[in-house]
C-alpha cells in the first residue's frame, strides 16, 4: 500500500530564507512609519487656502565689491480679470502646453506624471512637467520656491484642498491672474496689454499660443527679449492644441505665420549701463528658484560685476558705427562685450548692445567666428609636437575641389606658426587642420568651453572649413571671451558665472559660488598654453591687431567673416580677458570696411586701457623650465615673408592692413567634407 511521504520540516522557524521575510516585512513598516509621519508634518504646516499670499520682498542685486546695483522690485503690475472673458483659444492653449488632463484629474495626475518622465526620457516631443495647473497654482499662492521634498508634498496636499473648494473654471482664472508673464507683468490681462496692447479677448490665436508659451520661462521666451525663440515656443503649443484636437492642423499652420502684432511702446532696456547683465542674472536665478523667488522672496545677490569696468566697457562700445535703422527701430550694427577673469571665470562687465532693445548679444547671440577660431586650430597643432616655431609653406592647397585662399589671394611661401598666426593665413591654418585632424580641434574648443558647436549629423562642423571659422551654428562672445581665458589661466579653464553667492530673506546662504575653481578643468600643459600667449603676442605686436596694442603685455586675435558681417577681437592680459563682437543683427548686411583689426580691435583697447588702470602690470609668467619667447619686431616680421598685405603699413590701424583679417569665400568649390562650411573661409 502506497504511503505518501511527509514533506520534511525545516529544521528551525528561523532560517535564512525566513529571517531575509521578517527584514523585509520590518523595513517596509518602518519606512510606511516614517512616510506617514514625514506627511503628517508637512500637512501640519500648511499655510490655510483662504491665506491669499505670503508678503512680498523686492530682492537687490550687488556687485562684487557689495555694492548695490539694483533693486528687482516685488511691486506687482496685475489687472485680474473674469474667466468668461478669456477666449477660449487662450484657455485652450494654457492647457494644451501646461496640463493637457486638467479636466480629468483631481489636482494631482499620477498618468501626467509618468507620461512626463517618458517624454523626458525619449526626448520627444514638449516635456510638460509633473505639476498640474492646480499644483503650480498651489506653489506661486502659498508656498516658496524652495526644491524640497516637504514642498513638494505640501503642494500636492493644497492642490487636493484646492480642487476640493474650487471649480475647475475658478481654478483656472486664479491660475491666469496669478502667473508671472516677463516684462513685470503678472495675470493674463496684464500680458496682452504689455506685449500686445490689447486686452485679453481681442487677443489672435497665436498671440494666444505665445502668451501660454511664457509661463514656462517668462524672461527667456519673451518676445522682446529673445523674439527667435518666443517664436519656436509659440510653435510648440500651437503644435500641442493641434495635437489635442483644440484646433486643427490647418489653423495651427496658420498661426505660425501670423504676426505677433507686438505692441510698439514695449518695455525696452533702460539706459542701465548694467541692463545686460542684470537681465543676465536674473535669468539664472530665475531658471533655478523660479520667477516669484526673484521678485517677491527677498534674495541677496551678490554678482562678480565690477562697476568700473563695466562703466568702461559701455564708455567704449559708443564707438560702434551707425549704418542704417533696421524695421524693428534698431540702429544697425549692434555689439556686444563680455570681458571675465580668467582665474576665477568671474564676469567683470557685459555689454549686450545699444540698450535699445532687451536682446542680450554677449551670451545669445551665435555669430560666426571667423578667424577669431583659428587658435583652437593652432593649440592642437602644438599638442601635435609642433611649435610655435615648425615651419610650414603658405602656398596653394586644395581639397576636393575646395582651395582656400588668403584675403589677398598671394601666397607667402615659407614661413613659422607664429608668424602664420600673426598674419592670419588661411592656407595654414587649414593644412594643420588636416595635419592634426578635425576631431581634435573641435574636443580642445569644446573643453575650452564652447557649446555651439554641432559635431553630429548633416551639416556638422567636422571639416576643414571649421579651421577658418566657416562653422554650422557660430559661437557667441560670452563663450569665447571663456574659451581664450584658458591661455591666460595657463591651459586651466574656469566655466563663466555671474553669481557669488545668493542669501534669503533671512540671510542663509543658498548658494555659493566663491569657490568656482572647482569647475575648473585642465586642458592644456602650462607649456602649450604659453606658447599660444607668445603666438597670440605677435598679432597685437606686428600682426592684424595692432590697433589693440595697449602698452602692456597682452595677446588676442581678430576675426572677420565673409563680406564683413561679423568682427571681432578677443584678448587677454595675465588678468582679464576681453571678447568684443559687431555685426548685423539679421547676419545679412555687410559692415563696410571694418575688420576685426579696425573697430573691433579698438574697442577693446579702449576697454581695456581702463579696465587695466590701477592693476600692477605684470608679464605672462613662463613656466618652470623655459625661456621667454622673445617678440618679434616688425622689421623682422617683413623680411620673412612676401605676402602683400605685409608690404603696407602694419602700425595704421585704419589701413589695409586689416584685409590679412577678412574672409574670402566668392570662389569656394565645396566638398562633400565641407558641407558645413559656412561660406566663412576667415582671414
């Protein structure tokens, strides 16, 4: 007879697998404990919904000597207004780009929440946040801007209260008259009067699309800050409101070629010598902590702007030619100059244009180089186990099809790479490009800090036009000011920052910056680094920067792009670095006769005779283990070369000396390797 056998026992309740359970089960307890408790503390602190605000405090912006500069005011400019008299496109286009499920959720949306970590995950498509309307409507009324756990809850816990209370359509206009749109102006109404002048329901459907764009970064997207990308966000909600059936694909196409109808009595940069760079700041401050916490939570900014040299830097930049008034009553060209200390990356001065308009030229505007990028070229060379005195022949070159070609179309036969440098000569400059490779040459900008330029994809800016400046994008002179402070730190560079350091209302410190040094990175030897100095030495000494020439020891290099739309000179003295640029907004009018050596150049020398007053004047040190590279004269300059520019007179800053600096492109034959040149062969 069969007996089924016992399963056998454990030995022991408390084996492995056992004890491993109760580990478990205990540590799930105490974290469900301590979650409870943490949530209950948060609900124990929230501030009541009838409680309209807390009270407002302007923040103040200082200098880096602890000067105040300017207060940001909390003064808020809002005209409330009835949500039966928003248009629906308006209503629509706020929910489209902001909380697409507003109607369906309960204040809190766990399926916007995933979809929001998806999309940002797959970098597709408009990354809406997690926060409902309800939530963020929470945050801007009750709460700081503080990024914590504890606020987090406490929003989701008041958006909860709030849909309670409320109707949807309630908790839509307080949300509409709540937001801050830019340009001091806060709720809906406000906003159409301010950019429009309008009032709200005589708004078109893509001012509609633009005005619910802005919440998102009400400084950066405003139109009269940054029209180009107020624009492309437009495009963005219009894309979302076709995409959820609030409009169709047709009206949606419409409205992107609608005019904004901007209002012509918009609020334009004050006379501020510090406007710039104001602006500057406020946007990083915003873009971190959020627009109320700039102007209503009593911050303490400390910047690294320095007065003086700012007062300096707007002084020299009234040297800008006048050409023509552009449609949007612009006087053309416009400039910018960023000037930063190379050891701390600290932003000393910025000038962003004429202060006509709120556009800021030093840190958003990407303009095309030209040969102001050819150091980049020359660094690589050197890392290649060249030196600032391998020879190389200036003679003609070609490559599939493409000959470069120096501004004169003569060629100086042989000849150094300081010399070369000094005289800006294209050939060169392209056969070390492909000497040492392209890739090469792109990384060393990119560790010197330059972000714009595209090294993927069709155009991208691997290939030899690059060495020339002929580039896909451009750079802009915040970046380059930057990447040329690290041949003054000795191959060390330091990112940029505008902000020391940023205290509450109570005084805590939430963010310093004092030690930015730790951002620093090291991208060449000292070695190379001081022979890039010496080089860049000899264009303000006998080469296409004379006109820069300060009577103390400084290095630079000009840059002039293809019919002379863009110039530039960018330089540096042991202590400050100095980017100076000029240029037609629109990148299609031509400056005339003026190179980079011309008034970009004298711009700087002017900035910079003043910027250096007071210092102890001091030459680049030279590292341990080698000799001072001794300058060359002019008159040795010319006996070992024949080019003809050389031939005229280096040392009148007002003649074609200049032309070694312009760009000569009418008869390039491009490549397939050079489909991103840019038609910007420099210098």
């Amino acid at each position: 007879m069969y007996t089924p056998r016992r399963r056998a026992k454990h030995a022991k309740h408390g084996g492995p697998l056992h004890r491993f359970r109760m580990l478990i089960v205990l540590l799930i307890v105490v974290m469900a404990g301590l979650g409870f408790g943490y949530i209950f503390a948060a609900y124990q602190t929230l501030p009541p919904v009838s409680n309209n605000m807390r009270p407002a405090v302007s923040s103040q912006v200082f200098d880096r000597h602890g000067r105040l500069i300017t207060t940001l005011h909390s003064d808020q400019n809002r005209l409330p207004i009835d949500i039966n008299k928003v248009p629906q496109n308006l209503q629509n286009a706020f929910i489209a780009a902001e909380d697409n499920r507003f109607y369906d959720h309960i204040g809190i949306d766990p399926i916007g929440i995933l979809r929001a970590i998806v999309t940002n995950l797959t970098n597709h498509g408009i990354a809406q946040g997690g926060s409902t309307i309800t939530q963020q409507l929470a945050k801007n009324a009750f709460l700081s801007q503080e990024q914590t756990l504890k606020r987090k809850v406490q929003e989701a816990m008041l958006a909860l209260e709030i849909e309670h209370k409320y109707s949807k359509k309630e908790i839509l206009e307080m949300y509409m008259n709540q937001i801050y749109f830019g340009q001091g102006a806060y709720g809906i109404q406000t906003a159409a009067k301010t950019y429009f002048n309008k009032d709200v329901d005589q708004l078109s459907l893509t001012q509609c699309a633009m005005l619910a764009g802005l919440p998102k970064s009400p400084n950066y997207y405003s139109p009269f800050n940054n029209l180009k990308e107020a624009e492309a966000r437009k495009n963005v909600v219009l894309d979302q409101m076709a995409k959820y059936g609030y409009i169709t694909t047709a009206q949606a196409e419409e409205a992107k070629k609608a005019s904004l109808e901007l209002s012509q009595n918009k609020q334009t940069a004050a006379n501020s010598e510090t406007e710039s760079f104001i602006d500057y700041v406020s946007q990083q401050v915003a873009a971190k902590y959020g627009d109320d916490a700039l102007y209503k939570e009593g911050l303490k900014i400390y910047t690294t702007l320095d007065t003086e040299k700012q007062h300096a830097a707007v002084k020299a930049m009234r040297d800008l030619p006048d050409n023509y008034t552009d449609a949007n009553g612009l006087t053309q060209p416009q400039g910018a100059l960023v000037s930063i200390d190379p050891q701390t990356g600290y932003i000393l001065a910025m000038v962003g244009g004429r202060g006509q308009d709120s556009f800021n030229r030093a840190s958003m505007a990407v303009r095309q180089p030209g040969s102001a990028f050819k150091p980049f070229v020359y660094l690589t060379a050197l890392q290649d186990d060249m030196t600032p005195d391998s020879t190389m022949e200036d003679k003609k070159v070609s490559y599939g099809g493409w000959s470069p070609q120096n501004s004169e179309k003569s060629y100086g036969g042989t000849m150094t790479l300081r010399q070369a440098l000094a005289l800006s000569v294209n050939t060169i400059a392209v056969q070390l490009a492909d000497k040492v490779g392209t890739e090469k040459i792109i990384n060393n900008a990119k560790k010197m800090g330059i972000t714009t330029l595209v090294d993927k994809g069709s155009p991208n800016d691997n290939n030899l036009a690059m060495a020339l400046g002929g580039l896909t994008r451009g750079v802009t002179p915040l970046e380059m000011a930057s990447a040329y402070g690290t041949f003054a730190n000795k191959g060390v560079h330091v990112k940029p920052t505008a902000i020391i350091k940023i205290l509450d209302r109570n005084g805590n410190v939430i963010e310093d910056n004092s030690n930015n040094k730790a951002d620093a990175t090291r991208v060449m030897s000292e070695r190379e680094a001081y022979e890039m100095t010496s080089m860049l030495e000899g264009v303000i000494d006998h080469g296409t920067g004379t006109a820069a020439a300060i009577g103390q020891p400084a290095a630079g290099k000009t840059g002039t792009t293809d019919d002379n739309k863009d110039a530039w000179f960018v330089g540096y003295t042991p202590t400050i670095v100095t980017a100076v640029w000029i240029g037609d907004d629109t990148g299609s009018h031509s400056l005339g006769e003026v190179y980079g050596g011309t008034i970009p150049a004298r711009i700087w020398h002017d900035y910079m005779v003043s910027a250096v007053d007071g210092e102890s004047t001091k030459d680049f040190s030279v590292p341990e283990g080698m000799a001072r590279q001794a300058r060359q004269t002019v008159s040795e300059q010319k006996t070992t070369t024949t080019t003809k520019t050389q031939k005229e007179t280096p040392n009148k800053t007002e003649t074609k000396t200049a032309d070694t600096d312009k760009t000569d492109t009418s008869d390039t034959q491009r490549s397939k390797s050079q489909q991103a040149d840019k038609n910007n062969k420099a210098q």
